[in-house]
C-alpha cells in the first residue's frame, strides 16, 4: 500500500536497525524495529544501509542515494544518514503508525543534535562517547569509530511533544483504534534545530553535562 501511495517516482524508507549497535550484518542481522521492518527489509529490491547505529532500509527510485552514503556516518543521525538526507527533500514525510497522535519516538529530532553539534558546546558534551563497533556486509568485516550519548541521558518526551506540537505540516488521523501520524520531514528537523538553538534540548538531565 505504501509503495503504491508513492508511486514508481517515490520511495519509501523505514528503520532496519538490529538490536546491537556493536555488531550489524547488513544482509542477516533482524531489524529491531518491529515487525513490519523486518518484512520489508527481506522483500526483494530493498535497500539496507550499510551502519551499525540506526540503519535505514528502502526502496523505490532515490532508495540508494539517500541509503548509500551511511557507510560514512560516526553517529547514525549525522549528515551522512537516510534521515538527514530526508530533510533536505522537498517532499518528504514521515509516517508514524500507532505511536499515539502525539508520537515521542521521532528519530529525525536526533538529526537537529548531530547538525548542531560542532555549535553548540551542550551538544558536543553530549555526543561524545567513542567506541568501536562491527560492520560486516556480504560477509566481510570492517571496524567502525562511532559516539553517542553520554550514559543517563535519555530523551525528554515533553520537548519532543513540545516541538512536535509546534508543526504546522502534520496530520493525525485515527483508523479504529490506530493512531495514523504524518509530518514534514524539512519541518520537523527545522523546528528541533530551531528549539535547541533556543535551549530546548531533546534530551534529558542537559545540565549535568
């Protein structure tokens, strides 16, 4: 259904990121992000992003060249990644299914952190933990330098409600009991960059760091 919306000039991208960011195999590893993930990730023409921090599967016309460039990332949201790349397109939405109609699980906020990150000494603290991580594609293995949050830094539902209900370009909808979420991907990370320039943060406990 999904592919048939956007047609053979669209694609469609979902999260194939497997349960440990230490290890990833780009063609075995199961995609922890649900189950309708893992179906897609298998069907054939998908394309999977060769990271271990939040890797993307896709397919349809721009599929490789948003997914491509991630073999490149240090921190799964940076400016190498599916979702930053996304932003950039003037046409890209992001659909959230049952994560109620104010979903808190937005991974395109985390991109507004990684842009912001050189700028902004809070962020470059936070994004600041190094270690190394196992890349294996078509059964060869590769060592990754990667960071992520510091440890007990969790995400503020509030701010990402907050910023969440700042959007002007979403629509919720309610299918019997599924709550059926569209935003604009360019507006959703304008507004979380906006809001961390204004001390807004996505994260919790920032002023330990």
């Amino acid at each position: 259904m999904l592919r048939s919306i956007v047609g053979e000039k669209g694609t469609v991208l979902m999260p194939g990121y497997g349960p440990d960011r230490l290890i990833f195999d780009v063609q075995k590893t199961p995609s922890a992000a649900g189950v309708l993930s893992e179906v897609f990730r298998k069907q054939d023409g998908v394309y999977r992003s060769r990271c271990t921090h939040f890797s993307v599967s896709g397919i349809g016309k721009d599929a490789e060249e948003l997914l491509s460039d991630h073999v490149n990332s240090r921190y799964g949201f940076d400016e190498h990644s599916p979702l930053a790349k996304l932003s950039g397109c003037p046409n890209g939405k992001i659909l959230f299914l049952g994560l109620g109609s104010r979903p808190t699980k937005i991974s395109i906020f985390h991109c507004a952190g990684a842009y912001l990150r050189d700028s902004d000494d809070k962020l470059k603290r936070l994004l600041s933990k190094e270690y190394e991580s196992e890349l294996i594609d078509e059964g060869a293995h590769y060592t990754k330098s990667m960071y992520i949050r510091q440890p007990g830094h969790g995400n503020d539902k509030a701010s990402f409600r907050r910023i969440f209900d700042s959007l002007n370009k979403k629509k919720v909808k309610k299918i019997s009991n599924l709550d059926v979420v569209v935003i604009d991907a360019a507006e959703a990370f304008g507004q979380a960059v906006d809001f961390a320039r204004r001390g807004i943060y996505c994260y919790k406990s920032m002023d330990r760091i």
